[in-house]
C-alpha cells in the first residue's frame, strides 16, 4: 500500500539521499539572493519550498536545475554536481518552457530529442503521461491554444518524457484552475509514491499541505524545515474558526483589541480565522468581545492551524508584513450608498471564426460592489471582460458601462476605468517608477498628484529605494502588485481586475484584498477573476462560467448552499492508498486529498458511506474520523464545473 503523504515510505534501509545543498549562496551584484542555506531531500520525497515573493525560490531552483552557476556553495544531486545531473533532472519553471507555434506532440517530440530519449519509447511515454494529464484527444492541438491549466500540464509531461530522477516545479500551478490544480497534484503523488523525487515551490499552502516536509525560506535563508505537522506543532499556536452574521464588524473588534492571547484575524470567506495561545481562554475572549460590542453570538469551532497561519505568522514575526496604508484620494464618491448599475451586460456573445468562446452572458454589477467571474482555464472569462470595458468588440448582446451604451472606448469613460489585464499591465524594458509615471500619464492624474499617487503604490508594494529597479527583473508577485497599484492610480470609478493575485504570497494576497475591499467601500464598482477560491469568497456576488456559458450565479453562501449531495470529510491512515481506491469505485474529481485528509463528495450518503467504510476496511486503511462538512466554494465550483460537461 502507498503512504500517506504526511511520512516518508518506510524503508528497512536508511532512505537514500536524492539532493543535498550546502553553504548555498547566490549574490546578483550587491544583492544577496540566496545566503547560506543547507538542506537534503531524500528519494521519492515530496519536498516543498515556500516562502514570500522575493526569498530566494527561484534562483535556488535554478543552482539545482544545474543552469546557474551558486556564488558559493554546492547542490549535488545523487552525488554528482547539479550541472553534471542535468540529464536526470526534470525543470519545470515559472515561465512556461513550451514552444507555442508547435503541437502538444511536436513539443513532446523536440523535449524527448534534446533529453535523447529514443523514439520508441518516447512514444510509450507521451501515450502514459498526455493520458493521466487527459490532454491525450490533443496531440495535434497548437500550444498557443492551450488554456492556462493545459499548458502546465504539457509543460509537466515535457519534463516527464525522460523519465527524469529528480522533478524540478518551480509555483507549477501558478494561473491554473482549481479543477486543473487538483488533477496537476494527484498526479504529482503518483509520481512521488512511484520514487520520483519532487522539490515544488508553491504559493498555495493548501498545496504545500501535501507534500512529505516544507521548507519554510525567507531573506535568502531556510528558517525552518519539517513535516506539515511538525512546522504547525512548532507554531506553538490553535485556531478558531468563527462563523457570525457580520463578518467585518468582528473582524474589526478582535484585530483591534488589547488581549495579548488573540494572536491573528483573517477573514475567510464566511468564517474568520483567529489564531489564539490558549483554546478556552481565546474562545471565551471571542464571545465577551461581541457580546460587549453587541454583536450577535458566533459559532465557534476549534481546528488545528492551517500552514498558512504558520506561514503568515511566522513572516509577521520577522517584520516582514507588508505595509496597509490607506490609499490617498483627491476626491470623494458617495461609497456603499450608490446603488446604480456600473457594469451590465445583456444576452453578450462572441464568436472567434467558427468557435463560439461566449454565449449569452449577463452580468450587473453595482457601484461599491465586489463581483467574482470564476471558471475553468477557457471558459471564456478574459474574452467576456476583454468586452465589458470596450477593449473586444461583442459579436451579439448589448453592454452598458458607467452608464455609457455607446462608445466604450471615449476618452472620458477611460479615465473613469482601471484594468488590470492576466498577462501584466507593465512594460518590462522599463523602471518599475518610468512604468508608473507612464501610466499616471496616460490616465491623467493631474501633476501635482503624481508623486503622492506613485509614492503609495511604491511603499505599498514594499519597494522603497527600489523604483528604479528594470520591471522584468521584479518576481512575478511583486509584478502583480505594482501592476494593481497602476490600474488604480487614478481612482477609477469601475476596476476590471483579471487575476490580481495569481503568483502572489499569502501575506501580499491579505493586502491585494483590504485594498480591493477599501475600494469597494469607497463606491468603486469591482469585478474580478481568480482562481483562488478560499479569495473568491470576499466577493459579494459571482457567476460561474464553463465553455462560455454562466451556469451558476449568487453569493457565496448561496452556491454552496444550493450543493447537491453531502460533502464528506474522512481522515485515514493511508490517505494517497484510500484516494486511489476511493477513485476506482467513484468518479474521481468526487474525491481529493486536503491535507491530512479526504474529501468525498457523496449524492446518496446514507447508503454510500457504509460503502466507502467497508472498501477501506477490506484493503486494510483504517478509518479514524468520517464526518460530514460544509462545502467550501471551490469544492462547489468543481462539482458545478463537473456536473455541467
């Protein structure tokens, strides 16, 4: 039987040493990217590599995917030097390495040439790998016309074609949906359970929760290594999720109190998340807290911390939370109480030569409100933006923005507009300060605004002292930030943002969404897209598309609400064994790994349940815990997005 992916495989023999580095550092002129760090990762282990956008990730990834030479230091991997293991490592990198004017064949065929593999069994490979990426109906499809999700998986089966001992995935999941992002890990467990040794970096830590041990890195330096379990034990730390009828109101009250036992607030969709030292003490200061602000009683359950909290406190604990400043405005709008239509689109279509990329779509969104536009990699959600804000002329249907029916492209409903696009806003040749000067240009904030306007968003995204830093070279999370900062420079009226905080760390996406929701507050019209669903949930209503259709549209708590079936959560000893089992016996994106545990998705849970229990028992998993749970909005987006193909 496979193990649980919490443990390494035990082994009557010590495990064997797949990647050592020692007295790594990597210096780019006077910057010290990488200082010093020491680590192993053994054969067939899952090893994760977090950490903000900054700390060091990538260039680390590069010493051992043997294409940059370390300052100091050695990688070796199965003893030999980093670059002379070339040809056992597969490098996955945040860029995608894909040919995009070549077929999904094409590519595989030219990875498998420059890895020498022969050409019979190339072929046995693409035939293994495109079937568990379902890409295998594909292979004549150009890259180019892959959606987001699809790509990193072609990109994955070119990494995987020579059979590579070492796998390189360097935030592999970055822009792909939730659905895809699923599929793309249990098939990095397959991998793993099969020997193949795994180094990811992630900014998902839901993903991180997979792996065998984390690393925790920040600074250039690893600060602390171990199991998921063990970094959240060391954490020293409980949590409490409270669930209330007003969200904000509480979370105001506990971030601003004085009890020292109330160690940190985060909304999460319709609960909050409070980090406390003491579960009784912390509960009981909880409810006395709202009792004396007389807010309504909260349901409170206790659960362990998430690796997020760790993540999250332990940067707050070096200083490195960044900034919230509140963002200067040079006039005022009349906020929540505007309660005209910003956004609305009726009956919208359009058709790309034969393909029909949208259909029908409606959309309104309110000045001051928060409107999510969720899907799938090619559901059609860019297109559908692209012809809200006048940027894509619709094929059929009829669009209103900011009150304008007519020309969407006017240089005064321009001004009134901020878009910021999925591939960024900036111009990479220039300074991160040139590209804000050019755009505070283009969006006329008047001279003697600029500066201040310019000053936020560079002491917002934490760059002071480096403006003059060339955009290209910025991480892709720091991009994301001084590319929002752009869009909104000039106080639109309506934002389009079109995954904001794709590839962003879990401190700076806490920022993206207080600044998203001041906006909100202060009578901006919002909508946004992401694949990030745990965010999605601070939207105040959202539709979900699939192939170009809206097939679900509320608020949050009504989609999950209007679920079929029951979600099941089951804690095992053996998780990866019982979600392969659990797999053959139900459809499979019914079944996934979170954690420390499953998630089933049951219609018939009354007869089922005894079902799943006896099939575990009969190939010897033992069943500790077996409950039922609410859906999360991502657990509701995949059953929508599955039942509707």
């Amino acid at each position: 039987m496979k193990q649980p992916l919490t443990t390494l495989p035990p082994s009557s023999s010590p495990p064997t040493t797949a990647i050592t580095a020692r007295g790594l550092h990597k210096h780019y002129g006077n910057l010290a990217a990488v200082r010093g760090i020491d680590f192993t990762v053994h054969k067939g282990e899952m090893f994760g590599l977090i950490g903000p956008d900054g700390a060091g990730k990538t260039s680390t990834f590069h010493i051992m995917g043997g294409v940059m030479e370390a300052t100091a230091g050695e990688v070796e991997i199965f003893g030999q030097p980093a670059r002379d293991a070339r040809l056992m490592t597969g490098y996955l990198t945040q860029q995608f390495s894909l040919y995009l004017d070549l077929s999904i064949d094409e590519n595989l065929r030219y990875a498998g040439g420059l890895r020498q593999v022969a050409d019979d069994v190339l072929w046995e490979r693409r035939n293994k790998y495109l079937s568990l990426m379902d890409l295998d109906k594909f292979g004549d499809r150009l890259a180019g016309q892959l959606s987001g999700g699809m790509k990193q998986k072609l990109a994955l089966c070119c990494a995987l074609v020579s059979q590579p001992e070492v796998l390189l995935l360097d935030e592999p999941t970055t822009g792909v949906d939730p659905v895809s992002r699923r599929e793309f890990w249990d098939v990095l467990a397959e991998l793993s359970a099969e020997g193949m040794t795994i180094v990811v970096a992630t900014p998902y830590l839901d993903e991180a929760e997979r792996c065998h041990r984390v690393a925790l890195m920040y600074s250039g330096q690893i600060h602390e290594i171990g199991t998921p379990a063990q970094l959240r034990d060391n954490l020293g730390l409980h949590r409490l999720e409270v669930r209330t009828a007003n969200l904000e109101a509480t979370e105001e009250i506990l971030s601003q109190t004085t009890q020292t036992n109330i160690i940190d607030v985060q909304i999460f969709g319709d609960r909050l998340d409070v980090l406390v030292q003491d579960l009784n003490v912390g509960e009981t200061e909880v409810r006395q807290l709202l009792q004396q602000h007389q807010l309504p009683s909260p349901n409170i359950e206790r659960g362990e911390p998430t690796l997020e909290n760790v993540f999250v406190t332990r940067l707050r604990q070096q200083g490195s939370a960044p900034q919230f400043l509140a963002f200067p405005r040079s006039r005022m709008r009349g906020g929540g109480e505007r309660k005209e239509l910003a956004i609305y689109a009726q009956n919208l279509s359009r058709v790309f030569g034969k393909f029909q990329a949208v259909k029908d779509v409606n959309v309104e969104v309110r000045y001051g409100e928060i409107f999510g536009l969720l899907g799938a990699n090619g559901a059609g959600k860019t297109t559908t933006i692209k012809m809200l804000c006048g940027l894509l002329e619709a094929s059929g249907g009829e669009v209103s923005l900011g009150g304008e029916t007519g020309n969407l492209r006017s240089a005064d409903l321009r001004r009134r507009i901020g878009y910021m696009s999925q591939k960024f806003t900036l111009y990479d040749d220039l300074t991160i300060l040139q590209n804000l000067e050019f755009y505070s240009g283009v969006y006329g904030v008047p001279r003697k605004l600029r500066r201040e306007k310019i000053d936020w968003v560079i002491t917002t995204c934490g760059l002071e002292g480096q403006e003059n830093l060339v955009t290209g070279q910025l991480p892709g999370g720091w991009k994301q930030r001084v590319a929002f900062g752009a869009s909104v420079m000039h106080e639109p009226d309506i934002l389009f943002l079109d995954e904001p905080t794709s590839g962003v760390d879990p401190l700076a996406r806490r920022q993206f969404w207080k600044l998203i929701n001041d906006f909100a507050r202060n009578g901006t019209a919002i909508l946004v897209t992401t694949h990030y669903l745990e965010e999605a949930e601070q939207c105040n209503r959202m539709s979900f598309m699939v192939a170009g259709e809206t097939v679900a549209e509320g608020s949050p708590s009504s989609i999950k609400a209007s679920q079929p079936g029951k979600l099941i959560e089951i804690i095992v000893n053996q998780n990866q064994a019982a979600s392969k089992l659990l797999k053959q016996h139900f459809d499979s994106w019914r079944v996934s790994i979170f954690a420390d545990s499953l998630h089933i998705v049951l219609d018939n849970p009354e007869q089922e349940i005894n079902q799943i229990t006896q099939l575990l028992k009969a190939n010897q998993i033992t069943v500790n815990s077996l409950r039922p749970i609410p859906f999360s909005l991502e657990d509701a987006f995949i059953g929508i997005v599955q039942r509707s193909q």
